[in-house]
C-alpha cells in the first residue's frame, strides 16, 4: 500500500458539488492498493500513521502525534499512486489492485484507524472528486508498505 499523508488546517472532498467528507487539522491521507496487498498491509499502514509524529509540540518541532494534536483523517483512495512512468507517455497501472479488492483493503485501513481512535472522513470509491485542501507547512510524506519508508 502506499499512501501520501499532508498535514491539514483543512481539508474537504466534493463528489458532483456536494462535500461528502470534510475535517480541521489533521491529514489527508491519499491511499494506493496494490494487487499484493493485504489486510494486515491495511492495519500496519494505519497504525504507522496514526502514530506519524507529524504535528508541532510547544518548541515548534515536529513531536505530537494525529492523537496528541486532536486531528482526524480524511481518506481517499487513488489507484494512481501505483501509475507506472517508465515506459512510454501513458502510465501502466498493471501493479493497482482491482476494484473489489482495492475497496476491501481501503474500507480495512478506515476501520482500522477508527479502532485507534482517529476521526475518519473518506470520499467516494472509484467517484470522480475534488480535494480541497490546505496544506500545513507544507508537511507531506509518503508511506509505502513495500519500500518500508518508514
């Protein structure tokens, strides 16, 4: 799985004009599901961020968690995370899980963030949506449970 986490002031996702989903400070967590990936992959990734020291403490270094700093989480899946650009102009996709599994694994990592917890919004799977967001910092890392960046 990888994921791409910004810290937010705020941050809202509208599918056809409506706000399906929308939180104050926290992050916006733009998740990607590979063919290889499974349900613990989901829980781990979860895990890690949540506890992600992301947020400032009193000395303005980065030393407070999702839960220590009171933010939640606004979850949208993206399959294009896992774009291939090697090869020619048009990016593959052939490593992005299907849809089924791909809804599975997301619905996995947003409960397994609630059971921690942390105040989740999502968008809509496989909607075109907007993302509104302001990014705080700006503060953005990747995750990827592959690569082990973390």
């Amino acid at each position: 799985m990888r994921a791409v986490v910004q810290r937010v002031r705020e941050a809202r996702v509208r599918v056809e004009g409506q706000v399906m989903g929308e939180i104050g400070a926290g992050f916006v967590v733009l998740l990607g599901v590979a063919k290889t990936d499974d349900a613990a992959a989901a829980r781990q990734l979860a895990e890690k961020i949540a506890g992600l020291r992301l947020f400032n403490d009193e000395e303005g270094r980065m030393n407070r968690s999702l839960e220590e700093a009171g933010g939640a989480v606004l979850a949208v899946s993206q399959f294009t995370l896992y774009a291939d650009c090697r090869k020619g102009r048009r990016p593959s996709f052939d490593r992005a899980a299907p849809a089924e599994q791909a809804r599975a694994l997301y619905d996995e990592f947003v409960a397994a963030l609630r059971a921690q917890g942390v105040a989740v919004e999502t968008g809509v799977f496989q909607a075109m949506m907007d993302v509104e967001l302001v990014n705080a910092g700006p503060v953005t890392v990747l995750v990827d449970t592959d690569r082990q960046f973390y």
